[in-house]
C-alpha cells in the first residue's frame, strides 16, 4: 500500500507512462515530441501479433479430419464465429474481409488481454532490468488504437473506389442524402467518414484506459482490499476485454460493407 497521497500520485503517473524512444537522439527520453515511439506499445503488440499468427499457423499445419480436439477445436469455433458474422454482416463479395475480422477480434482481443496481468508484474521486471517505464496494454495508448482505425480508414476508402469507381464515389458524395444540396452534402459525408476513425480509436482507448486506472488505484489499496475488489473487477474486466473486441472487429465490418453499397 502507498502511504501518502504524494506517493499514491507519483505511483499512478509512473504507470502511466509509455517507455519513449526519442528519434531525434535515439535515447529514451519523452521530449521529443512528434518524433517519439512508444517501444512498449510496439514491442507488445508485435510480440502478441506474432504469437497470434505463429500458434493458428501451427493448429492449421496440424489439422486433423473428424472430430477436432484441443487447440484445433478451438481455433475451429473461432473462426467459425466470426465467419458467420461477416456472413450475416458484409452484404458482398470479399475474400479479404473474413480473414481482416479474425486478425482484428484475436489481436485486440489479446491486446486488451494484457490488463488482467497483475499491475506490477512485468514493470516490476523491467525496473528490475534498468527500464523505468513499462506499459503492458498496447490499446491503453491512443497512438495504436488511432492508427489501426486509420488503417481501417483506408481500406474505408480503398474500397469506396474499388467498388463504384471515382466517379460513382463522387456521385455519391455529391447527391447523397439531398440530391439538390452539394455543399450540405459534402459537409455531411466529411463528418459521417471522419466519425468513423474516430469512433472506433477512442472506444477502445476509453475502456482500456478506464479499467487500467482501476487496476492502478485498486492497487494502491491495503493487500486484502485489493484481492476484495481486484477479483470482481478483473471477472467483470472480461466482458469489456471480449466486448471491445468484439465491437472493433464488427465496426470495421460494418464500415467495409458500407463501402461496397450505393445509396
């Protein structure tokens, strides 16, 4: 337990703080402004990314026929799951679509995953190591979670194009909801088309943050109150992990369906 308001607020600052590479000089220092990579958001998401390709590479090199058991069985109702819902959701034709939903629910999932590990487990470690700074939830940090809704963005766009041509894109753009208001409309498709990154970063950002803090202030409490209100908090912190995910992966659906329609 923290035993004076000082030092509750420095142990609560200390965890949320990124370890900071500063491109300017290549040292680990937060002064550097645009030009800084946060190195725990990156290593972390790439080490789950990775061991997320490397175990289905592994369970689909080891598939069996008949009944599936195991990790088979489970990576089989994984897939199955989020394939009925890209069929029940994306009213078109895309062989991208279903694979891009899997990646998304597993790797978020597995990225929000990270904030039911004991708050100073693995800061511990790295302060252990010589490493001040150690954040283990990749999605607590907006700078991820903005940049996969930009890339979802991107593919927004990229297959607006595919799909209707530039110049279906620009009819639509221009003659839709009010065929007769241009500049209405315009102003309209911007502010639906910019909703989109920012709805789906700053949900995810929001709840993960939310229930990294907490943990953190859960933490400042006396050792018996933590296991009273850390066990609840972290049971119930499931659904939210599931749920976010969930809504990440459905969102970017939605989004992608949407782009192949014309009004």
């Amino acid at each position: 337990m923290v035993e004076n308001p000082a030092s509750s607020s420095e142990y609560i600052q200390h965890h949320l703080v990124n370890l900071p590479l500063n491109l300017r000089n290549f040292t680990l220092t937060p002064d550097g402004g645009f030009w800084t990579l946060n190195l725990d958001t990156i290593g972390f998401a790439l080490f789950l990314g990775i061991s997320f390709c490397l175990i289905f590479r592994c369970v689909a090199k080891r598939a069996t026929s008949g009944v599936p058991k195991g990790w088979q069985n489970f990576v089989e109702m994984l897939v199955s799951f989020v394939d009925t819902q890209v069929r029940e959701t994306f009213h078109g034709t895309n062989k991208l679509i279903a694979p891009l939903a899997l990646t998304i629910f597993v790797w978020v999932f597995l990225m929000n995953f990270m904030d039911l590990l004991p708050v100073d487990l693995l800061p511990l470690g790295a302060r252990l190591a010589g490493v001040e700074h150690l954040r283990v939830v990749p999605t607590t940090d907006p700078n991820l979670t903005i940049g996969m809704a930009l890339s979802v963005f991107c593919l927004i766009l990229f297959f607006n194009v595919k799909a209707k041509g530039f110049k279906g894109m620009g009819k639509e753009l221009l003659h839709s909801p009010f065929p007769y208001l241009l500049p209405l409309n315009i102003v309209f498709r911007l502010i639906e088309e910019i909703s989109k990154p920012i709805s789906l970063s700053l949900r995810l950002f929001g709840n993960l943050y939310a229930g990294e803090l907490i943990f953190i202030l859960i933490a400042l409490l006396p050792w018996w109150t933590q296991w009273l209100l850390g066990v609840p908090w972290a049971i119930f912190h499931i659904l939210i992990v599931v749920l976010q995910a969930f809504i990440f992966m459905m969102l970017t659906i939605v989004y992608l369906s949407m782009a192949h329609e014309s009004h």
